[in-house]
C-alpha cells in the first residue's frame, strides 16, 4: 500500500469514528487475550439509594466505563466476552437501574448497556479477581445524583476521550467487510449491486417473540437464504451489512452501502406489535419520508430508530442542517425508484403471504437516509403473534420469501437498470 493508500484508510478510519461514535479503547491484542471469557450471571441489590450491579466472570478482563444521556444509561465496554446469562435476565430492573442488555457490540468488543431510573453517580467501579470458590466478578456501584453534575461529568469522560483518540487509531475496522479495491472495468459492465441489511443484531435484539424468537436472528437467517437465492442468476452482486450476530450502528449501515456504491437497499425486519395488537398479522413495506404514512408507522419508526440508544452508541453532536437539505434534494430522485420497488415487491408478495392492508406505507427510518440509494424496509410480520411466530421461524417460509423477494429485485433491476454509474 502507498502513500496514498495509506492515508485514504486513516481517513475512512477518521470517518467511521464520526459517524458511529465508536470509543477508542481496545487493541486487537488486547480482545484476543481475553477470548473465552465467559460471563455467567448478574444481579442486582441494594435500592433507590445505592444499586450494585455486579456480574460473574471466569476469569478477571479489563474495562471501560461511560455514561450517556437522554435517556440516561451507562456502558460498560469488555474484551470478547461470551455471555451465557438467562436471556430475560436484564428485563427486571431494581433500585436505581430499570434494565440491562449485553452483546457483542463489535469483533472482539463485547458491551453492557445499563438503563438508569435517572442521573446516577458512578461511586465505585472494579473488578474482583476469581478465588475461594468465588467467581471474578464486575461490580459497579451508583448512588443518584442531579441532571446539572450528570452532564459535568459526561462533559468531562469526552475530553478525557477526545485526549485518548489523538493518540490512538480506530480499531473497530474489522466488523465491516473490507473496503473493495476500485475495478477497471467499464461502467456499462458493472452487475447491480444489492445491500441486504438484517436488523439489529448484538447487543441490540430487536423485538422478541411470545416464544422467544429473537428477530435479530430470524432476520439474520432470512437474509442469508435471500442473498443465495439473489446469487443464483450470476447477474446481480450481493452483500450484507452483517453476516453475523453483531451489532452495526444505523449510520454504518448506510455508509457501508453508500461507499460501496449499492444499487439498492433491503433492511429486513419482523415486527412486534405493541399490547392490545396481538392478533396482528402480516407483511408490510416501508419507503423513507419526514412524515409518516400513519401513527403506526410513525410508531413504529421510532421503535427501530432506537436501535443505537439500546447499543450505547454516543451519537454526534453536531448540527447537521446543510447536510440535510442538500440530501432532501438528490433524495427525491431516489425515492421514486424506492416507491417503485416497493410496489413490485408488494405485487409479488401478495400472492406468496399475508400482507397488511395498505401493504405500501412510509415514516421517517434513519437506516433509509442514503440520500442516492434507493432503499427500502420490510417488515416481514408480528413476531408477537404466535402463529406468525412459528411461520417466520420455519426455514419453508423464509425460502418462499426470499424467492419472491428476490424475483421481485430482478425484475427491478430490469425496469430500472443500475443507479450509480460510476
Ligand atoms: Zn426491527
């Protein structure tokens, strides 16, 4: 690698610690001497005045503590650490915390996002090593404390991080595929490019189904079966934003298919629908607007937005109103070729499955906002609806599908041929 090669990868490298917020902590060496960890259980004791949170580990890893506001959480960054835990375990809150999450946040990077009732002090952190029949343990303590000493202390972690990342370069390059080299071919040549991206994942679960089906993993499988369905042709050229179960901010997602310069766009997702909706059933397809098709939709675009709340990614601060209005602009052009496939996807999936009625909808998703790739939403159905459960789980359906969904792309790509011709 030259130079310039150099240089272009510090740049992507700068360019991924902006739009995703990654923490500069960790080192390769550093997870991999850690690998094989093994988080067993935690608990929570002690009430609205002091809460301990602690969790049993085989063995003693380092860590990295932070804080976020709006809604107020606390992070606790790990090596590789394996989490075998009852799943539900984080969902009963007690004292000053309301819930807890754990995942692989990133290769080699495993994280605890820890909901608080409110502004909490750290007033001990620390790690116990393994002995006397005891197991090593992370035991974190907070006691309450103001909004006002709250945001002083989160002002302070980013000055000590802005510090640490003049030193250091980004690591967490691994997640992602690796950057394509640019291709001499001629333009006209070039297959059509489709990003799969299966929801959530890591950390985050997306929602969870009366019989415990996680979409992050249903998702995960569906898409898989789509791509191989996809490559079947040899026309088309498939990739993922993840092919494992990791956790990928929003923004990265889009990134990834901008950079590589996509065609089109497919998140996939299976839905939960709120209490009081249980009988839901159905598919629906979502294109990207300000405004809302309805309050369901609104709803439920806020729901997936949450996506980076739930992982703890710090979220830039930065105003971003000339981005904005500049991608409002090539974003029209783009939508009409996403309100195009959303239709031929919908008039292929009728005759496979049950849709929603108005099967077409749109609201305000972050993972659309490609302003130059059409992309587009699927929700596959209600994974809070038991019967529709067991059907999104059978490896039948999700083949059915994803056939249909990929004739669907196909003859997109005849209609419309490739988007980005560079
Ligand atoms: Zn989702």
């Amino acid at each position: 690698m030259g130079n310039r090669g150099l240089v272009s990868l510090q740049l992507i490298l700068f360019a991924l610690t902006i739009v995703t917020g990654w923490s500069v902590t960790t080192t390769t060496a550093y997870s991999q001497s850690y690998s094989g960890t093994v988080a067993k259980s935690a608990r929570l004791v002690g009430d609205g005045l002091r809460t301990r949170f602690v969790v049993d580990l085989s063995r003693s890893v380092p860590f990295n503590l932070f804080t976020l506001q709006d809604p107020y959480r606390i992070v606790v960054d790990l090596p590789n650490v394996s989490f075998q835990m009852p799943p539900d375990i984080g969902n009963k809150g007690r004292g000053l915390v309301s819930a807890f999450r754990y995942g692989l946040f990133a290769k080699g990077k495993s994280r605890i996002v820890i909901d608080v009732t409110g502004p909490v002090k750290i007033d001990k952190s620390f790690v116990l090593k393994r002995g006397s029949g005891q197991p090593a343990r992370f035991v974190l303590d907070l006691i309450p404390t103001d909004r006002t000493t709250f945001i002083q202390e989160l002002q302070k972690q980013k000055q000590r991080q802005a510090q640490k990342s003049k030193t250091k370069l980004p690591v967490k390059l691994a997640t992602l595929p690796p950057i394509p080299k640019p291709k001499s071919s001629p333009r006209a040549k070039r297959k059509p490019l489709v990003f799969i991206d299966p929801g959530h994942g890591g950390i985050d679960p997306g929602a969870v189904g009366s019989l415990g089906t996680r979409e992050k993993t249903v998702v995960l499988q569906f898409s898989r079966l789509l791509k191989k369905e996809l490559e079947k042709s040899g026309q088309l050229r498939v990739r993922m934003t993840r092919n494992t179960d990791v956790f990928v901010p929003l923004k990265s997602r889009t990134a990834l298919a901008r950079r590589q310069k996509a065609d089109l766009f497919l998140s996939i997702h299976a839905d939960s629908a709120p209490k009081g909706y249980r009988k839901a059933r159905g598919a629906t397809v979502y294109t990207l607007s300000e405004k809302a098709s309805d309050l369901e939709a609104r709803q439920l675009a806020q729901r997936e937005n949450r996506s980076d709340i739930i992982a703890g990614v710090q979220l830039p601060t930065e105003s971003q109103d000339i981005a904005d209005i500049l991608i409002d602009l090539v974003q029209r052009e783009t939508k009409n070729y996403s309100v195009s496939f959303a239709n031929l996807l919908v008039g292929r999936l009728k005759n496979e499955i049950v849709l929603r009625k108005d099967p077409v909808r749109f609201a305000n998703f972050q993972v659309l906002k490609a302003p130059d790739v059409p992309s587009l939403l699927v929700e596959l159905g209600y994974l809070s609806t038991p019967q529709e459960e067991k059907l999104i789980r059978s490896r039948d359906w999700q083949r059915k599908v994803a056939r249909s969904v990929a004739r669907a792309i196909e003859t997109y790509f005849k209609r419309h041929g490739i988007r980005n011709p560079y």
